[in-house]
C-alpha cells in the first residue's frame, strides 16, 4: 500500500482532523481510509460504485 497516491478534498482542513482519503487502486477499484488511521484499515469498493457515490453527493446523480 506504499506505493498508492492518496488524494483528499480540496475543501479539508490543513490542520488534519476529519478526513476522508481516496486512492487508486485499479481501474476497478478504489481504497477510502481515515487520515488520522494512515495504516488502516481500508475500505474497499468498486471505482463505480465510488463514481456513483460522488455523483450522488454532487447532485448529479441520474444526469
């Protein structure tokens, strides 16, 4: 899991805290972690169920 890049909202605090992060994984799939739990553990899910997710938050969800 080393060698994964872990992206974090725009919208986090600098100061930690709070946060969801995303990596990754194939073009399957995507690993969510906590940030303040760096070694885990994760949770995985499928990179469409990630998309639908984020679309759903965003308000596009059937658009």
């Amino acid at each position: 899991m080393d060698n994964l890049t872990w992206k974090k909202s725009t919208r986090s605090s600098p100061n930690g805290g709070h946060c969801v992060e995303v990596a990754t994984v194939s073009s399957d799939h995507v690993l969510i972690r906590d940030s303040k739990a760096v070694p885990g553990p994760f949770l995985r899910i499928s990179s469409s169920s990630w998309s639908a997710f984020i679309h759903t938050l965003s308000g596009q969800a059937n658009k």
